[in-house]
C-alpha cells in the first residue's frame, strides 16, 4: 500500500479498494452511468439510467452490480423499484487521490 501526502488533510493510502474502484470505471458504459449518478444529485432510478443512456437492462444491472461493489454507488429498493446514487465519499477519495498525484 503505498502513502500519499495531501497539503490539508495529512496523508490518504491508495490502496486494495481504490484501484477496484478505478477498475470499475475503467468502463466506459460504467464511467457515463457514474457521470450520471453524480451530475444528477440524487437517487435515480434503474429504469430512468436504462433510458437515458440507451443501455439494455440486464447489462446495466450487471454494470450497476460493479460499480456498486466497487464502493462507487449505493443502492436502495423501494418496493419493484431500485434507486442508485453516488457514495460521496468514495468519490471524494479519489478525486484526493487523483489530485495529489498530478
């Protein structure tokens, strides 16, 4: 595991989680779904994901399985319905990461 210093948050380790986490947006299909989740702010449903980024459901369901056990995503059922959202501070993590590093 390696450590990497940040100017005001005293050090943040890179570690096992973050590269799956970076692995899952490897993905292109995975990357516009999380550019999605964030850029709306709020829950989003699976259908609504579906359609905006014209993605079969059982692909997107196993796209959205990823992302979420990557740590990048929640994901909370409400009756037939699944709602998605961005975990916040895994987001924030990397950007950190990404930061201290350039």
């Amino acid at each position: 595991m390696k450590t990497i210093p940040l100017a005001a948050a005293g050090t943040l380790e890179a570690g096992d989680r973050h590269a799956e986490a970076f692995k899952a947006l490897s993905h292109l299909t995975r990357l516009r779904v999380f550019f999605l989740l964030a850029g709306a702010g709020r829950e989003v449903p699976a259908g609504e994901i579906a359609e905006a980024l014209d993605v079969p459901g059982p692909t997107l369901s196993r796209h959205l399985d990823l992302l979420r056990r990557a740590g990048l995503i929640t994901s909370r059922r409400e009756e037939r319905f699944v709602y998605y959202t961005v975990t916040p501070e895994m987001a924030s993590e990397l950007v950190r990461l990404l930061v201290a590093c350039c």
